[in-house]
C-alpha cells in the first residue's frame, strides 16, 4: 500500500473519531479562522466535518471511481466552504459546507469518467447525476415502458428535452472507445475505427481545382475592372468587393451625389464589368453575373 493511501486512510480514521461540534464551538471557530487565519481552529473544524464528506462522497461511488479520490475531493471543497462561510449569518457550517463538497466532488466525476467532457451545463449536470436514479425509478414502476417514453418521462422531471435524456443514455451506456481501436467485422479487418469516420470537408483534388479556379477568375476580374471610371471602380469595390458592402446612401453622401445615382452608376459599371469580361473570355457567357 502507497504512503498516499496510507495517509488517506489515517484521515479517514480520524475523522471518524473526531467529536461533533456544538453550535457555539463550531461558530468559535469559523470566527477564529476567518479573523486571524488560526491554523487550529481551521483542523478542528475540517476534521469534525469529515464525516460529512465521507457521506457525501459515498452517495458517488457508483460512477467508477475510487472513493478515496472522492472523499479527497471532497476534503476541497470543505476547505472551500471554510474560506467562504459568514459565521454571522447563523447558519450551521454543515449546511453551508455540503453544497461546496457536493459541487467540487461532482465537478471532479465530471472532469475525470470520461475523456469527452459533458455537463457543461446546470441542467446537463443534473441529467447526468439524475438519470440512473429516475430511469431505475421510472422502469421499476412500469416494466413495460418504451425507452422513448421513459426518456420523454425523465426530460419531464427534470426539464430538459428527450433528445438530450438520449444522448446521455447513450453516453452512460458505454465506455469510451478509442478511434484507433480496430474493427472486429470481417469486412474492415485491418482497419481501425477511425477509417470508417465520414468526412464533409472537400478532397484534396477538389481544393486544388477551387484554388487554380479562384486565382484565375481572379486574374480575369482585375482586368475587367480597368475598363471602369474612377468613380465607377470605388462604387463597385465598397458594394460589390467587400465582405460588408456599403449602402448606396452611405456611398452618395461620400460621393456628394443621391442615392440613386450611385444606383445608375452602379448598374452601368457591371455592365462594362459584363462586357468586358465577355470579350476576354466569351466562355464566361455560361454563367451569370
């Protein structure tokens, strides 16, 4: 046995032999620790409280993980709890110091069951605390209940949408898999998972065509647009060649002209614009401008 486990295991102990506080030491204190940071009276809080983290920690062992690490855990959000509590505010510190273990212990099962991190959210953490206890629950209660409608039952309860209860079902179903694990199907033996994953990003020979396409309409354009005025070329580069076209208001009080004008006038450009791209490459009539 480690000297790690060992030291966890004499806490464990101590803790269980520690005495219970009353009201009035337990706010002595929290007084002292916060007021002149007496290292004592912080231990002589902590330890009085651990079985209250060993409590709370054993409600999570069913997730997979040691419950040493739990309690461990636990002991910082107890911590926690110290730093933060108001003696004055005549609240026990066992009720104030629960929320704080029950949240670094459930945030730690969170960061460690699964190498995808999920519960992201107050109502995603709530469903993936919740989902065993009401699906055994609500399955106990009627044999014969559908997954839909057991999933429809729990989003209910707890307020969440179905599809959300489906895809945690499916999470807490089954380990993780790794991408590089290979197939056991006579069909893809050799291959690992990750061959089969679809991919919707363009192939190789598709962005090279796209890339030659785009410098060489690119080429084709800045020839074009030597045909127009000066006047005519800054209309069509601020509404046409920009990733936010100005309007044609804010380019007439540019211009010092109406809005209807910049209009005409860039109607007129992209004729040119048309026209002279015509000329140098008539195979451009297939396509519309």
């Amino acid at each position: 046995m480690s000297t790690f486990q060992n030291e966890r295991r004499q806490m464990v102990r101590a803790a269980m032999k520690a005495p219970y506080l009353t009201r009035e030491e337990e706010h002595d204190l929290a007084v002292r620790w916060r007021n002149n940071r007496d290292k004592k009276a912080l231990d002589r809080l902590t330890l009085a409280h651990m079985r209250l983290v060993i409590s709370v920690a054993s409600r999570f062992r069913n997730f997979g993980l040691p419950l040493g690490d739990l309690i461990q855990e636990g002991h910082v959000g107890l911590l926690e709890a110290a730093a933060r509590f108001e003696p004055e505010r005549e609240v026990r510190f066992s009720t104030y110091a629960t929320w704080w273990i029950r949240a670094q212990i459930q945030d730690y099962i969170l960061r460690n069951w699964s190498i995808v991190r999920g519960g992201t959210s107050s109502t995603q953490k709530s469903l993936f605390f919740n989902l065993r206890r009401l699906r055994a629950k609500l399955s106990g209660n009627q044999s014969s209940i559908s997954d839909s409608e057991l999933h429809r039952k729990i989003a209910d309860a707890i307020g969440v949408k179905s599809s959300d209860v489906a895809l945690m079902n499916a999470r807490l179903s089954g380990p993780d898999t790794s991408l590089n694990a290979p197939v056991s199907d006579a069909d893809g033996a050799g291959a690992d998972r990750q061959d089969f994953l679809v991919s919707d990003a363009p192939t190789p020979d598709i962005l090279v065509s796209q890339s030659i396409d785009d410098e060489r309409r690119g080429r084709w354009l800045k020839s074009a647009l030597t045909v127009l005025s000066e006047r005519e070329l800054r209309i069509v580069q601020e509404r046409r060649l920009t990733e936010d076209g100005a309007t044609l208001e804010s380019l007439g009080q540019k211009l010092g002209i109406s809005k209807e004008r910049v209009r005409q006038i860039e109607s007129r450009a992209m004729q040119k614009l048309k026209t002279a791209l015509l000329e140098r490459q008539p195979d451009l009539g297939a396509y519309s401008m």
